[in-house]
C-alpha cells in the first residue's frame, strides 16, 4: 500500500520531547481528519513509546530517537526508534505489570497501553543496538 505522505523526525532522548513527540504526531495525523478520540489514542500510544526508549532505550542517557510517520487513507503508521540498549526478552516486556525498572516505580503498562490505544503493535529489538516500535491505526470516517 502506497502512503498518502510520510515525515521523519529525530531529537535528543530528553524527557521534555516526550511532550514534543506526540504533539508533531497529533499534528500529522490530523491531516486524515480523525476523531478526538482516535488522536487522543495516537497521542497517549507515542507518549510511550518515547517515554520507554527514554527511559529504558537510553536510560536517561544521551541518545537520539527516531520518529516515522507514514499517512494512508485510512490509517496511519508511527515508528518510535532508538539505538539504546535493546530488550533482550519481547514476549517478557509485553507483559502487563512487567518493568525492568521497578526501583523506578515504573507500573510495566507502556506496551500495554500502546496495544490498547492502536491497532496493531510491533516490537522489534536487539540487545546492544536498540528497538524499534511500529504502531497502527485505522482512522474511521464518519
């Protein structure tokens, strides 16, 4: 399927951009004129995605993270890309209430919540080179 129009976004692993990330995503998607519930939905799913390769990508450290954003007629695709550490076990990260950060008082509900929020999920990660998550979303017309 060919995309209607993409964009490609890169900035620092700052918590401050977690804000910044799902406005640009927010703004991008309006263009397929969605519901304000189905962008408060991609909104809430980006906020994660970049909070997790914050905090757990890059460890509060210095790294950039990558954010694609393809169009469709129907639907948009958001990829949130770091070079950070990597998940060494996917199945194990999908589980609800499971965090690698508990000193943190992380609640382990980031992949739980992107599932609920888009339509499909997709994590793809290698220890020591970072992950990748493409989310999508079918925007209904009314």
């Amino acid at each position: 399927m060919q995309s209607i129009n993409e964009m490609k976004l890169e900035f620092p692993s700052k918590s401050a951009n977690e804000a910044f990330a799902r406005i640009v995503a927010a703004a991008f998607v309006s263009q397929l004129d969605p519901t304000l519930e189905e962008l408060a939905d991609v909104k809430t799913a980006v906020s994660e995605a970049v909070t997790n390769a914050i905090i757990h990508g890059y460890e509060n450290k210095a790294g950039i993270i990558r954010m694609n954003c393809r169009l469709f007629e129907d639907s948009v695709e958001i990829a949130v890309i770091d070079e950070g550490k990597g998940i060494e076990n996917i199945e194990q990260a999908r589980q609800p209430l499971y965090t690698s950060k508990p000193e943190m008082e992380r609640s382990g509900m980031g992949f739980t919540v992107m599932e609920s929020f888009m339509d499909s999920v997709e994590i793809s990660s290698e220890p020591g080179k970072g992950t990748a998550v493409v989310m999508r979303k079918k925007i209904r017309y009314i």
